[in-house]
C-alpha cells in the first residue's frame, strides 16, 4: 500500500541533501566508464594494436568489479555507507594519477594496472550508491530516484565521450590521455575528503538482520534465496554484456563502415549518450506513472528490435537504430538493480555488492573483439541481441508475477 511519502522524504526525513551529494558519484563513476570507449580506438591508433587486444581494457576493468565486489559489500556492511564511498574515491583517485607513470612508460600492459585500481574504487562506490539511493525517500519511488541519480551517470558518459574524443583525435593526432585522468584524479581526492566531512544516514532496518549483515557470509547466502533477486542477478549481467560491447565497440563500427572518421566517430557516440541520459531522465519521470517492470519491458523489446534492425544492415538505417538501443536501454540498469533489490531490507548491502559483480560482462567485449576480426562488422551484434532479449524476458517475467513481487 503507498503511502503519503515523496520521491525524496520517507517516515518525515527529508534525505534531498544526501541525494544531492551521492548522485554527483553518478557522474563520476560515468566519465571513467566511458573514457574507456575512447580509449579502445586511442590505442589501436597509437600501438597498433587489434581490436581484441584493446579490448583487454574492458576485461582488466571489468574483472576489478567481479573480484573486488564481495570485498566491497563487506567493508561496507561493517563499516556503512560513507567509509565505503571515501575509501573508493581514494582508490578512484590514485589509480588516475598512476596514468601519468604509465604514460612514461608507453606500453599498453602498463596501463592496464592503474584501470584495475580505478575499477576497485568504483565497484565500492556503486556497491555503495546504488542501494543507498533507492532507499533515500519512498519505497515505491525507488526505481525513479534511481533513475534520475543514473541519468547523471549519462551526463557523465556524454563529458567524458566528448572532452576525451575531442583531445585524443584532434587533427589526426594523438593526444595525451594523462591528462584527463590527472585532473580527474585531483577531482576525485577533493571530494573524498569532503566525503569524510559530511554526515550521511545510515539506513535502519527493522528485520533483525542488521547486525548479521556487518559480519560473517550469512547475508551473502542467504539474499539467493529470493528468486527475484536470482533473476534479476541474471538480467542484469545479460544488460551489462550488451551495454558494455556496444559501447565500446561503437566507434570502430562506425568507422568500420566507412561512415565518418574517429574525430566525427566519439562526436556521434557523444550524441549517442546524450540520447541515453535523456531516456534515463524521461524515465525516471514516466515511472512515477508506470510500473517499473512494464517499463522495462517495453524498454526491452525496443532494444531488441533495433538490434535487429543493426544486424540486417540497412546503411544508414542501421545507425539510427543503433542511436535508438541508447534511449530504449537508458533505464536498464537502475531498474533492473532497483527491482532485484526490492524488499530485501538488511539484505539490500549484500545483495548490491553481488549485483555489482555483474559489470564483469564487459569481458564480453573480448568476444565482441574476436568476431569482428575473423567476420565482419555486424556479425558481433548477435552478442547484444541475445542479452537484451533476457533482459526483456526478466520484464516480462516481473509483469505477469507481479502480485508475487508488490512494491512496500
């Protein structure tokens, strides 16, 4: 049953300041995600290397949250939510700053440490922003707070797209991606310590599970026993695995196909983003409306349909609909999480760090990197497709049992 509650006041506190502040990680965690986008090309320009080997980049990152993320929801079940994000910001920060050594050195193994720290500190920061987020105002608003702290994830995605492609692809040459994880670094470390000068809520729960979740592996066994939380485990990995390879595949298709160079290439994949942050805004909007499963649902056949439309290879028709995958695939993520995590209670900080071990799909990209270097260009969609089609069947799953799975 709802309640009197606003999108960002629960029980008469009013948790916007906290919002404010958490959501600006949002930002963060999305610029060095998408770096990574550019990165690929950078590489394969500057040391002649295939796409498969760049995409060691993705896989070196995204096993950082497939390792770190149990260890991360531990610290930050014993700990709370605000160690657990200042101790990530310092991981953030100190990888970034290792780039410039790594620059000196000029080999592409080397970079591939500092990305690995960079991945730990982000894995503590979403394993501990995701949930906190979504418990920061009324339970049934929680798929559209999250929403909107995501879009800012977008925002993030779209700067860093941008700033980079631009510096990196200027004129034909290759400029210094020191730089940018340099002043990122120094960004990064500002905010940690203004992090460990604010106070953030810890979230209460009254399910006599609170002390168990600080110590021990009984939290971490027993949140599998919440079939919609298993499902959601499996969705979310499927939309990590499409998302990640299209991003990071983007601009060596289209450059693949001879439709525009790798300067005009991270400009579109910017305009690309852009349409994701706005579904991510306009999603966390209609949800207030809509029922978040039947969202994703729809959301999900979008996807598919236009991945299907990339694979048939009509020209120029296919751009538009891989720019069309952005927008419908906007709300994935912070849905997904959002209903996987719903009604778990003390549960909700283990069951986030198991969810945050789902971003390791991104070593899809590996296999992405293979098919298109013994195939062609569109071939590796076959990737995506299949994941957004479990993506799709988890929405459809939720709609149809929805009596099973209420929101509070």
């Amino acid at each position: 049953m709802k309640n009197n509650n606003g999108l960002f006041k629960a029980n008469g506190i009013n948790y916007l300041v906290p919002f404010i502040l958490i959501t600006t990680l949002f930002f963060l965690w999305g610029f060095a995600r998408a770096i990574l986008d550019v990165l690929n090309k950078h590489f394969q320009n500057t040391l002649d290397i295939t796409i498969t080997e760049s995409s060691l980049i993705q896989v070196t990152t995204y096993l950082g949250y497939f390792l770190m993320a149990i260890p991360a929801g531990l610290f930050i079940n014993r700990f709370g939510y605000r160690r657990g994000i200042v101790f990530g910001l310092l991981l953030f920060g100190i990888g970034s700053l290792l780039f410039v050594p790594c620059t000196e050195a000029g080999t592409f193994f080397s970079f591939l440490i500092p990305l690995f720290i960079i991945s730990s500190g982000l894995v503590f920061l979403e394993t501990a922003a995701n949930p906190y987020v979504t418990e920061l105002g009324a339970k049934e608003t929680g798929s559209s707070r999250l929403n909107l702290s995501q879009a800012f994830n977008g925002l993030g995605c779209l700067f860093a797209t941008f700033a980079v492609g631009q510096l990196l692809f200027s004129d034909g040459e290759s400029g210094s991606i020191a730089l940018p994880y340099v002043i990122l670094g120094i960004v990064v470390l500002v905010i940690a310590v203004a992090f460990t000068k604010v106070r953030l809520p810890e979230i209460s729960y009254n399910d006599g599970l609170a002390e168990k979740a600080k110590y021990g592996r009984e939290p971490l066994m027993k949140v599998w026993k919440h079939k919609f939380f298993v499902y959601g485990v499996i969705a979310l990995l499927a939309y990590e695995v499409a998302e990640i390879s299209i991003n990071s595949y983007f601009i060596n298709f289209v450059t693949g196909q001879g439709w525009m160079d790798d300067r005009t290439a991270s400009m579109v994949l910017t305009g690309a983003l852009a349409f994701f942050m706005v579904g991510r805004f306009g999603g966390g909007v209609i949800m207030r409306k809509i029922p978040a499963e039947k969202m994703l649902f729809i959301c999900g056949c979008g996807c598919v349909v236009c991945t299907m439309v990339v694979l048939m290879n009509f020209g120029i028709i296919s751009l538009g609909a891989l720019l069309g995958i952005f927008l419908f695939e906007a709300i994935m993520f912070p849905t997904i999480f959002s209903l996987a995590v719903r009604n778990l209670g003390s549960l909700t900080k283990s069951a986030s760090s198991i969810l945050m071990m789902t971003p390791v799909g991104g070593c899809g990209f590996l296999l992405v990197g293979l098919l298109a270097d013994v195939s062609n260009w569109v071939v590796p969609f076959i990737i995506p497709l299949l994941g957004y089609i479990l993506v799709t069947l988890f929405g459809f799953g939720l709609v149809i049992h929805r009596d099973e799975n209420p929101e509070p």
